[in-house]
C-alpha cells in the first residue's frame, strides 16, 4: 500500500533556468496532472512539460505520468512513461525543512528505475510549493 506524504499534496511549480515553468497538481489519493507550462508569459501546448528526466544528453527520457506516492516526507516517487517503451519510477530528493516548500528549492534526482545516472537535462529545475493564492504565473 502507497503512502502520500500531506507535504506534498497540492499545486507545484516547477521551473527551470530556460525561463519554462509548469504546474502540477498532487491530489491526496496519489494523482498527478500537469495544469499548464508557460514560456515568457505565454501559455504552452499541453505536452509541453518540464516533467521529465533524462539519462545523459542522448539517453532514455522519462515523463511524469499521472501517479506518485512517497517513501516518507523527503521522498517523492513519480510513475513515468519513457521514450524507449520502459516505465519507471522516478525518485526525487527534496530538503527535510518543508518550511522551505514555499520558496523555489533544488531537487535530486535519487534514481530512475532503480539507476542513479538520470537528471533533468539540459537545464537544472526547482520545485515550489504554490501558496493559497496561487503559482504566480
């Protein structure tokens, strides 16, 4: 049985250094659904996404998919769908002071299927909790 850490259910925001940012929401039965992706204040089409993880520069990529779940409350577990036919869960680190969920903070790609060379590429990221009034977007 899945547990789903209260931390991170709600509305994230995920940003990258390319001026991308996209909005998730985490339900607290363990559902996951990209709300948009905007780019210079223009809104993306809906498989625009920075969702995803990759294996190296030419490797395997991984998108989220529509479900997660955690280990415990540092721990976040995303199912995914990647482009070589493969699904895998996708491990990430977050700090352990959820005071800071509400200011962009780096995560870490923990592993991917079990493997521990994937990382959101080319751009690093950072996850936000968005706040009552919303993602700032």
């Amino acid at each position: 049985m899945y547990q789903y850490s209260s931390r991170f259910v709600g509305d994230w925001r995920i940003d990258d250094t390319s001026q991308l940012t996209s909005v998730y929401t985490f339900t607290a039965a363990g559902k996951l659904t990209l709300d948009q992706t905007v780019a210079g204040g223009r809104m993306l089409a809906p498989d625009w996404s920075l969702g995803y993880v990759a294996q190296g520069q030419l490797g395997a990529r991984c998108g989220f998919d529509t479900s997660w779940h955690t280990t415990d409350d540092e721990t976040l577990v995303i199912a995914s769908t990647c482009n070589d036919g493969l699904d895998r869960d996708i491990v990430l680190g977050f700090q352990a002071d959820a005071k800071l969920d509400g200011t962009p903070q780096d995560v870490t790609v923990i592993s991917v299927g079990g493997a521990t060379d994937w990382d959101h590429l080319p751009n690093a990221w950072q996850f936000t909790k968005c706040q009552a009034t919303g993602c700032g977007l």
